[in-house]
C-alpha cells in the first residue's frame, strides 16, 4: 500500500495525548495514510473502558479514530499471524498475540509500522519498521 503506514497502539496514544513522543513521529507520518490496525481499535477501546472513560472522552477517542485506515481481520491476515507467531518461537523469542496480530497487518498490506516498541517486533520477516531512539 503505497504511502500508507500503520501506527502501532503505542505511537496513536502518543498522539492522541499529545505527548512529546508525538511529536517526534511526525515527520515520518506527514502526507501518508495513516491506518490503524482492528487490534490497535481493541487496544484503544479497552484501555478506555479500563479506565472508565466518561463520555466526552470516548468521544474525542472515536473522533480521533476516524482520521485512520482501520485493517480489518481477514484470512490473509490470519495466515500472515500464524506464520509471525511461528517464526517468532523457532527463534525462542515469542510474541504477544496483540503484537502479532499488528505486525500481520503491516506485512499483509507491505507498509512499514510506526512503533516505538521496535524490539517486541524484531526479527519479523517482511516487517519494515519505523521507529524513533528513545534518546
């Protein structure tokens, strides 16, 4: 998907929070598509219900949402999850189902993830990662 790129779970707070780290992914963001993928939707969803969001607040949430792309589940995505999950055993380092699934979308769809968590995603194969140091 050519100028698209997926936002991990972690980089869309940093926005929607208008945190310092959100400003720093923006240059690798301006004019590209920006998707999110149905696991970061649940992501989001839970983390406001754990947090018993009133209403003005999932309402920003939702309003912000709808600037994105949402991936939705499909076979082919499964398939690509499968195979993460697998690879990421046989190299002893295992990955979360949540993470998996992210990374499925991202190399389902060949864009790169904006993350800055690039060490849960290591070693994927097909996976292009953008991330910023955390210096």
């Amino acid at each position: 998907m050519l100028n698209y790129v997926l936002l991990d779970t972690d980089v869309f707070s940093f926005l929607f929070k208008h945190s310092p780290w959100g400003e720093r992914y923006l240059p690798h963001l301006t004019g590209k598509t920006l998707c999110l993928s149905f696991q970061t939707v649940a992501e989001l969803y839970y983390w406001a219900e754990k947090q018993r969001w009133g209403t003005a607040r999932h309402e920003r949430l939702h309003a912000w949402m709808r600037a994105y792309v949402v991936i939705p589940y499909d076979d082919a995505i499964a398939l690509a999850w499968a195979r993460i999950k697998t690879q990421r055993e046989a190299q002893g380092r295992p990955i979360s189902a949540q993470d998996a699934w992210i990374a499925a979308c991202a190399v389902r769809y060949d864009c790169p993830l904006v993350t800055h968590n690039a060490k849960d995603y290591a070693g994927i194969l097909k996976l292009r990662l953008i991330t910023e140091p955390a210096n």
